[in-house]
C-alpha cells in the first residue's frame, strides 16, 4: 500500500479522534487568552499593550491554521486516491497549515518577550538578551517560511496530481533542524525571567511560586520534543500534523501563564498574602500598581542601597555609611530628594504613586 492510501486509511479510522483533538486544542488556546483577558480586567488593567496585541494575532492565526487543517482531515477521509478531488484539497490545505505554524510560534514568542519586559525593569542584560532572543525567531520565522513555501518544486504539484514534482530540499532534516533551533528559542524564553526573579527583593516562598508560575511553560518543550520525536519515527504525515496543533496551542496557554496571577489571588488560600503596616492585606495584582506599597531605592554611582519597604513607612539601611550625597529615587523616576546619610533614614510621610510598578511589586 502506498504512503497516500496509508494517510488516507488513518484518516478514515482515526478522523473523528484526530479532530476532537484539535478541536480541544483549539479551544483551549481561546480559553487561555479569555483568562488573560480576564485578569486584566479583574486588576482594572485598561492599558493595551503589545504583548496583548500579539498574543490576539497568533491566537486568530491559530484558529485559522486548525480550522484549515480540520477541513483537510474531513476532506482527506472522504478520499479514494491520489487523483481524487478531496486529496488535492487536503494536500492544499496541509501545504497552507505547515505555512501559518512559523507565524504562530513567531508571534507567541515575541508576545512572551514583551511580556516580560513589562514586567521586569529594563537593565543591559534583560534588554540585549531579549532583543537577541527576537531576532533570532525572527530569522528563523522568515527564512523557515520561505524554504518551507519553495521545499517542493513545482510549488503546485503539492497539491495537483497532474503535475510532477519533487523536494529540493531534505525535508525531514530541514524540519527537524528547524524544531531543535525552536527548542532552543524556547527553552531561552523560560530561563530569561527566572534569571530576574531571583533578583527580586522577594522572601524565598514567593520567589519560588513565581518561579513555578514562570516554569509552567516547560511543558511547550515537552510538546516540541514529543513533536520532534513522531515526526522523526513516522513517515506518516498524521502524528506530525496533530503533535504540531497540539504544539502551537501549549505555546499560547504558556505566553498567557504568566498574567494569571490577579485570578489565583481570589482563590483563598492559594497564594501568600502580604501583610503591610497596618496589619491588612494587600490588595496590589500582578501587573497592576500596589498603592499601598512603594517600593524605593537608594543609588550612589549606580550602587544599589537595600531599602525595606513597609506600609507609610520605608527604612532604608544603606550597606555603607561613608557614601556622602544619595539620591532618593521612586519607581524609576528621576530623584526628588537627597541627603547625607549616615545612619538609618527614615521617611514617615505616605508618598503619591509617582510611577510604574516595579517588577518586585507586581509579584509582591
């Protein structure tokens, strides 16, 4: 039995199996972005920023890729050969499928990278590591799109039986080159904000709970390695094509992990509470600004001075009591205040919010 009859009979024993699938997925992808957009409103977040416009493109892109291939599979099962009209329809809309994949994971990651640099403050490091990180999904989502659009020449003899093509590439190899360099990608996304959370003034418990929030999109390089491994064992095209949707919908659920946190916070229990002076608890969101707490730091020459921060009052205990003239700086806005410091400094007045949260208060 050929490779076409072969497909062909999957598709007809495992049709309803391999689109109950996808459709799950599927709405699993617009759950996860509904929740996001949840949380946003749940911390009356009304700011739209461009993590939220990207995360949106490569959730329609996604619906349109499964949409398209669940078409083919119903197409692909009604088939009787190479020369039907349905097959010309699948292998149409499977061409079409593999095309809008580098989308999707392009968008999701730039979607990822934005994210984090809302929330974490903006140092050399953070910034060029993220700007690499884009720049090479960038070069891999153009140029894999290209070569995967020209892999079959004629391009037309994909999908037309009439015609007689054949790959000028080593497509396997290509492919799976193409999924260790996202791998790769992906596994540099998940390490950059826990390198930052372990900088954050945060007490251990919650800098593991953030560091667990964060790592919850380990399980896209689990899909991709699963990915990798079927569309390397089978020459059937079917396990690739599902492990491939199933893939670009745990890459969306992971880029909307993160925002999650005003939802959990309603749930009693679930997460730490921080107590402030007056004994209440906080109220702050993720990603919303604390106004019962702010957080200020002390810099001389760029020397970080550690600082406690605590309701209507904030102690600052400099790390060194010979530095002449410090400046008082508020969330990231230029200093209002100096003075010689010699001693502990203690600021009683409640200051105004001045500025945007810092990375510390978002997770606080």
């Amino acid at each position: 039995m050929s490779a076409v009859q072969d497909t062909i009979a999957t598709l007809r024993s495992r049709g309803n199996q391999i689109t109950i699938i996808g459709a799950v997925m599927m709405a699993l992808a617009i759950v996860a972005v509904g929740l996001r957009f949840l949380a946003k409103a749940v911390s009356h977040q009304k700011t739209w920023r461009w993590d939220d416009t990207f995360i949106i493109l490569a959730l329609i892109v996604y619906v349109v890729d499964e949409a398209l291939i669940l078409r083919a599979i119903d197409q692909g099962s009604r088939a009787i050969d190479v020369n039907s009209p349905e097959w010309s329809t699948f292998s149409l809309l499977e061409y079409v499928y593999s095309m809008l994949y580098w989308t999707i994971i392009a968008f999701t990651t730039y979607s990822i990278l934005l994210l984090y640099r809302n929330i974490f403050a903006v140092h050399n490091f953070f910034l060029v590591s993220s700007q690499l990180i884009a720049a090479v999904v960038t070069i891999w989502w153009i140029s894999g799109t290209i070569i995967d659009a020209r892999a079959y020449q004629p391009t037309e003899a994909f999908w037309n039986p009439s015609l007689t093509g054949e790959y000028v590439v080593n497509y396997d190899y290509f492919w799976i080159g193409n999924m260790i360099i996202e791998l790769f990608f992906e596994a540099a996304v998940l390490i950059l904000p826990v390198w930052e959370v372990t900088k954050l003034g945060l007490n251990k418990r919650k800098k593991v709970l953030v560091t667990v929030m964060f790592a919850m999109g380990g399980f896209v390089l689990i899909t991709g390695i699963l990915r990798i491994h079927y569309a390397w064992k089978s020459n059937d095209i079917i396990p690739g094509t599902i492990w491939l949707g199933v893939h670009g919908s745990v890459a969306i659920i992971s880029a909307c992990l993160p925002t999650y946190r005003p939802l959990l916070s309603k749930i009693p229990g679930l997460l730490p509470v921080t107590l402030h002076g007056s004994g209440m608890p906080g109220h702050g969101n993720w990603l919303s600004w604390r106004k019962d707490s702010i957080e200020h730091t002390l810099r001389y020459d760029n020397t970080l001075v550690d600082s406690q921060s605590v309701r209507g009052t904030l102690i600052h205990q400099p790390q060194r009591t010979d530095l002449p003239m410090l400046d008082l700086e508020v969330s990231g806005q230029p200093s209002f205040a100096s003075s010689t410091i010699t001693q502990p400094h203690k600021i009683s007045e409640d200051l105004p919010r001045t500025g945007p949260p810092t990375a510390r208060e978002r997770f606080d």
